[in-house]
C-alpha cells in the first residue's frame, strides 16, 4: 500500500473544497494542509522528493503553506531542510513565509536561513515588520534587523525597518497607531465609557506591540542625537528605565487616542524625569524632535500641553536638571504657544514662574521672549506680524507686579 493511498483513505473525512479555495494541487502540500503527522510528511517527501520544489497557484511552497498553518516546528525543520531556498521565495503577492509565520521559533529558522528576509517588502511594501502578529516576533525582528542594519539611517544600525513605508505611507508605527486608534474608539463609542483602559484584548496586543517599536524608535532617536550624552542613550533601552509617555511626544508620535491610553496606563510619567531630566511637558514645550519620516500625523503641541495638564497641574511645577521651569522653556522656544493658547495653560497651572527668574539666562519670562524673538522667525504668515510684541505683552499683563520687582 503507497503513502499517498493512506493519506486519501486516513484523511477522507476532510472538506477537500478547502483545498481547492487554498489551491494546493500536490501530494505534498495535501499532506501539509490536511495537518498530517511528522512522519506521513516525511513519507510523502520520500517518495517524491521534487514535490519540495512545487508551487500552488498562489504561488506557495510546501514550506510557505507550512508556516502559513503553523505547523509544527519539526515538520518546519523537515521541509527547510529539504529545500532551504524556500524560505526566500515569496508569493504572488511577494511575501515570504516570514511574513506569515507567527511562531517566535519558526521566525529563528527562517531569518537564520534567509536573513534577508527582514528587508524584503511585500507588493504592498509591507516588512515582516509590518505583519509580526505577536510583540515577541516584533521584538526579534527588531533585534535581527538591528543587528543586520535593515533600513539604517545617518550611518546608525536603530531603525530596523520602522521607517519602511508600506503601500498606503504608513510606517510599522503608524499603522499600528491608527488600528489602536479605531479600537478605542469603537469601543467609546459602543460603551459611552470615560476611562480608555482597560483596552480590549485586541487593542491590549496592538499596544503591546506598538510598546516595542515606540521603545525602539525612542532608542534610535537617542543614538542619533548629539546633545544627548551616552549615559542617556545606554538606560533609553533599559525596561526600568523606559518612559512610554515621555517617548510619545519626543518623537511625534502623541496622537490623541494614543496620549491618552498612555496617560491612563502610566499616570505616575507625567511627573517623573527621563535621562535628560525632563518631564513630558517640558519635552512638548520644546516641540520635541517630531520625524514626520515615522508618522505624518501629529497632535498640535498646544493640546498635547493641555492633556499633560489635565493629568496632573504640577507638571508645570517641575525644573529641569538645570533648574528650568516649563514657562521658561516655553517662553524660549518661540512665539507659536502664545497664539494657540498652551502658554496659558501652563500659567494657569503655576502662575508663580511668571515672577521666577531662569537660572540659565538670569532673566523673567517676559524678556526670554524678548530676546527669543531676535532669533527665531514667525510662522503665523501674517504680514507685518507683531507676535513677538504680543507674546511680551501678554506675559506682563498676567504679572505686572513682575515690573515693581525688576525697578526695586
């Protein structure tokens, strides 16, 4: 009696119309989606040793047919062993069975035989990055695309693919983003509940995973930025040490939706110092070093100052390692807060820093803009603009006493 006759007797019972939806047309792949044991397989590939090598009419191997149903790890083992170019040969629609597998084990097997596999975008342009459907296999093909310098940047090795952009211009981050972003908001709206947490179990896995890239971008943001001394850019990669918040509006990506179920999961980061002694908000105050090349989409930096501060007001009590209060950087960073309204909230929160003086320069509030105004230009486009008068004006009006203290 031949294998192929067991395989058809054993197995009768299953529906053959899914073979023919799935278009497997070989003894081989049969064996592989009918979910056929290790040694029925071994037995198959035996008799016909060619049948490694066949492709259905989506274009799938044995092997991508494999991972595609998460077979199990020895049969994997079996039929990479047997044609280890499989794993670089893709589909019709260009992805490699990297892209389909969700087993951390099998994803090792394939990057170690075909490394280069991190770096092949499908038709839609789309990394393993993009399609990794647990945080685990995100981690891994982070860390292997690190490690093989996938899509680096400004000669650093920290990107490992985020940057790739799939078919529609989004990136693994903000793909990521807006999924998140329609969970909650499906889920407000069908439950017309205030808090945003407890996510729903698939929101909760895009969190996770979306977690690990924020934290790996927050990593390469780091090494790429000169101001920032290795200290800093050792503990950025540190799980103790790592600030979701803090990392959401340094790198832009402080979207609403995601702001706030980072605000909810960790209350207690809008008032604690990342490395460089900042909180979120003196981060926002600055404009942080938004990279539209991760995400196009952005939250103005005035109601992002505004949800750190419905958080917590004493944000905009809190110095930095130089003893800079929010005001103060506010004040410096340009005149674009006066006009949409975040300096307001932040002296609304602490009308004190009005009459403190900044450490660094010596001076009050209200002559930091001065002085800021020779060195920044303004963006509001209008002609013959008088923003850098008005931001002046405003801050004395809110402390005119601040003037007493200055001629006594």
């Amino acid at each position: 009696m031949d294998v192929v006759s067991t395989i058809e007797r054993k197995y009768v019972s299953q529906e053959e119309k899914i073979e023919s939806i799935i278009g497997v047309n070989c003894q081989l792949q049969r064996a592989v989606s009918r979910n056929c044991p290790f040694s029925t397989i071994r037995s198959v590939l035996i008799e016909n040793p060619s049948s490694i090598r066949h492709t259905d009419s989506h274009g799938r191997t044995p092997l991508f047919l494999a991972v595609l149903l998460n077979a199990n790890l020895p049969i994997i083992r079996l039929l990479l062993a047997a044609y280890p170019d499989a794993a670089s040969i893709a589909n019709h629609m260009g992805e490699l069975p990297l892209h389909v597998t969700c087993s951390i084990s099998t994803a090792e097997l394939l990057i170690r035989e075909y490394p280069e596999g991190i770096r092949r975008p499908t038709k839609a342009k789309w990394l393993p990055l993009h399609t990794a459907r647990s945080t685990p296999l995100a981690k891994l093909i982070i860390e292997e695309g690190i490690k093989r310098h996938v899509n680096c940047r400004n000669n650093t090795s920290f990107v490992s693919g985020m940057y790739q952009k799939d078919a529609e211009g989004q990136t693994p981050l903000e793909r990521l983003g807006n999924s998140i972003t329609w969970c909650v908001r499906c889920t407000i709206s069908g439950t017309r509940k205030q808090r945003l947490v407890p996510l729903n179990p698939i929101a909760s896995i895009l969190w996770n995973q979306f977690y690990i890239l924020t934290r790996a971008s927050a990593k390469y943001y780091m090494y790429t930025q000169e101001d920032v001394d290795l200290t800093c850019r050792s503990s950025c990669w540190n799980e103790e040490k790592f600030y979701m918040v803090h990392s959401l509006v340094e790198v832009g990506l402080c979207w609403q939706e995601l702001l706030e179920v980072a605000l909810e999961l960790y209350p207690e980061q809008v008032l604690e110092q990342d490395g460089l002694g900042r909180t979120p908000l003196a981060i926002a105050v600055t404009g942080g070093r938004r990279n539209k090349d991760l995400c196009q989409r952005e939250l103005p930096f005035h109601e992002v100052i505004q949800l750190l501060l419905k958080q917590s007001k004493e944000a905009a009590r809190i110095p930095d390692r130089r003893g800079r209060l929010p005001l103060h950087i506010a004040a410096e960073a340009g005149r674009d807060l006066f006009r949409k309204g975040g300096i307001k909230d932040i002296i609304f929160a602490e009308p004190r820093a009005l009459e403190t003086r900044d450490p660094k320069t010596g001076m009050y509030p209200f002559m930091i803009a001065a002085t800021a105004s020779d060195r920044s230009g303004c963006d509001c486009g209008k002609e013959g603009c008088c923003c850098a008068i008005d931001a002046i004006y405003f801050l004395l009006r809110e402390s005119p006493s601040v003037l007493k203290i200055i001629i006594s």
